[in-house]
C-alpha cells in the first residue's frame, strides 16, 4: 500500500492546495479543535503522510508521534515539520499498522488521529479494536473516511452518469483517483456501531465537504469570494442534520470508555 501513495505524492501534494483539498483540512480541523484541550495533547497521528495535519495540532502546543509505512512519506513530513519551525515537537514512527505493537508498547495518547486510514486496511472492524489500547481513559479518536453513500451523487450530480451512480448504490469498494487502488466503502452508521461496540462512546459526527463534490462546475472553486461563501456554507453544514449524512466524507469523533 505504502507504494501507491508513494507513488502519487507529488498528486498528494497538489490535492491539498486544491480547494477542495483547503475545505477537507479546515473542517477537520475545525472538527477535531473543538473537542480537545486547546494544547498540551500526546496526538498519535496514524497514517501521517505529509504532515499537514500534524503540523496543524502542533503549531497550537500539542506533542504528536507521526506514524507511516513509508519511509520516503516520513522523510517529507519531517522537511515540512522543520519549515514549519515544529520539528520539536514531533516524533517520526515508520512502521505498518500491524507493527504499531512493536513500535509502542504500552504507550498510550490524549488523541489518536486515523483519518483516512481504514479504507485502506484489510480488517477495519479489527483496527478499530486494536487501536483503542493506545488511547488513554478518556482519550479521543478522530476518525475520517470516505462516506459509502456520497459516490452516487457525485456520479449523478458531478458526473451526469446514472448508469454509474447506479452501480454504486451496493457498493463496498471504490477505487481511489488520487492513489489508483481500491479502498473499503463505509457508511458513518457502520463505523458507529463498530466503535460503540469496542466501549467508544461516540460524541459527534461530522461532515466533511456536505455540497462540494456535487458542484459540477470546479473552476468556480477557485474563484476566491466564491470559494469563501463556499468554506462558510460548508462550516455552517458540517454538524447540522441532515446536511452532514451526506458529506462526501464523514468524521466521527469518540472517546474511550472503561471496559
């Protein structure tokens, strides 16, 4: 897996300064901000890639350990971290999943960010299990992935492809344009039920860009008074039923309850 986002960095790298890009990091941003301390957090950021979020959280005091399979990946994160002037207050980790384990023991964090991470793995109900032994009692899980049900109407409103918007109503898997491979399809509903049964007790749920992917017209994107009615709406949209149960991404925040 580590060799198709290698592969696609550069892609990556253009991805984040698109608009759609600008609105995916800010309204997770937003998200996540308001449900932690405003600094002094040990934030394990699983999946790192380039570091932008991280960068984020730690340019507001928080201490975050960045984890990624990829060596090259952990290599840009850090040039970003030090430009950034935060290198101080980042670890780099570069391991699998299944290795987090071996790599970290019994240590625990305040937060644990799998954002756009359990599409990708091959057992997300086992992830989701797995990874509660590194949240601290109390401790939050930020988790992002794309929403199942976005793909048919992006195809029908986006696309103007019934046939395709159609075949996508059942799907479970979905191929990546960014990275070229295949990713496991999730419904907000079914991460929900996985984490309340791991002893999570779920505190919100998001959406991340509720109108921004049925746009049709992408130039109008880069328009800046229209990008900036645009970021508003889509703030204004992210926690308000039922806008968000059709994001194109959904974000659900939780905390670790006592077993």
């Amino acid at each position: 897996m580590s060799i198709a986002f290698e592969k696609n960095l550069s892609n990556w790298n253009e991805y984040q300064n698109t608009p759609w890009g600008r609105l995916f990091y800010t309204i997770a941003h937003q998200n996540l901000s308001t449900n932690i301390p405003n600094k002094n957090c040990q934030i394990l950021d699983v999946g790192c890639g380039n570091g932008r979020t991280g960068i984020a959280y730690a340019k507001q005091g928080h201490h975050i350990t960045m984890v990624d399979a990829s060596e090259r990946i952990i290599s840009e994160a850090r040039n970003k971290t030090v430009k950034a002037g935060v290198d101080d207050k980042i670890d780099y980790l570069c391991a699998e999943f299944s290795e987090l384990q071996h790599i970290l023991g019994n240590k625990t964090f305040d937060v644990i960010l799998f954002h756009n991470i359990i599409a990708y793995l091959n057992d997300g109900p086992s992830a989701i299990k797995h990874i509660y032994k590194y949240l601290k009692s109390n401790g939050i899980l930020s988790l992002i992935s794309m929403n199942r049900y976005s793909e048919s109407y992006r195809q029908i409103l986006q696309q103007y492809n019934p046939k395709a918007a159609q075949e996508m109503l059942d799907a479970k898997y979905y191929t990546s344009k960014l990275f070229d491979t295949p990713i496991r399809l999730y419904s907000a509903q079914e991460i929900i039920n996985l984490l309340q049964m791991e002893n999570y007790s779920v505190q919100n749920h998001y959406g991340i860009r509720c109108v921004n992917d049925y746009i049709f017209e992408n130039n109008i994107k880069e328009n800046p008074d229209f990008f900036a009615g645009l970021e508003q709406l889509e703030l204004a949209m992210r926690d308000q039923y039922p806008y968000y149960l059709l994001a194109r991404f959904f974000h659900i925040i939780a905390r670790k309850d006592h077993k």
